[in-house]
C-alpha cells in the first residue's frame, strides 16, 4: 500500500525498520512480564491486534529525524490516514468523536496504544510484517 502523504509514509516506513531492528522488540500480550531490559519494547500483539506504544515509537521517530535534518511527522495525519486505509482500531467517546489511541489493558495496566489490525497488515506493501 502506498500511503499520499509524506507523514504516513514516513512513520510507517520507521515503524517497519524499528520492529525489523535486533535492539527492539514486541512481546506477545501473555507473556508481558518477560520484558528485556537491554532491549526497546515497541508494543505487544495478540493474534488480532498489534498494539505499539506511541510515547516510545514517536519518540524514536522524532530523534532520527532530527539526527537526519528533516522535519517531524504530524501524528494527527498519521492516524486520520491510517484509519481511512482501515489499519487501525478506534474507539469512540460518547460525543463520537474517534479516539485513535483506544485502552488495553497488559499485565493489570491499562494504557492507550496504536492498535493496528494484523488481518489488515498482511500481505500490504509499505507496513509492518504481522
């Protein structure tokens, strides 16, 4: 799949590259607790889902952006593009409003993460390997 604009093409190809990447990982939602400290935890992923933490992915993809000279990524133009190419699972609040980032809860905690939709992923040119 290729994305229209530069944002999401960008932040799905550091996606791709930081998942494919030996010093980061995900862990699968049942074994949460087997975290690796000499490692980056991306996310988790179940067999439907794939939930990446956006504090750590935006972080990285800020850093090697700035280390590259070029300018970052609007991550509101990410997800709005994301969700249009049904990539990502949304939640909705009570004044339908789309909340890109819906809760999970891992390991007794719930936290807010992209969610990406594996079945969706497979066999798409231009996103993470599911």
């Amino acid at each position: 799949m290729r994305f229209d604009n530069r944002d999401t093409r960008v932040f799905m190809y550091l996606l791709k590259t930081f998942v494919a990447n030996k010093h980061n990982y995900l862990l699968n939602v049942n074994e949460f607790y087997k975290t690796d400290p000499t490692k980056t935890l991306l996310g988790y992923f179940d067999e439907e889902y794939i939930y990446i933490i956006p504090s750590v992915v935006l972080g990285m993809c800020d850093d090697y952006l700035t280390r590259a000279g070029k300018t970052g990524i609007n991550i509101q133009n990410v997800l709005n593009t994301l969700f249009r190419a049904n990539l990502i699972k949304v939640g909705w609040v009570m004044r339908k409003d789309l909340r890109y980032r819906p809760e999970k809860r891992v390991g007794g905690k719930r936290r807010r993460y992209i969610t990406f939709i594996r079945k969706e992923m497979r066999n798409r040119e231009g996103t993470i390997d599911a």
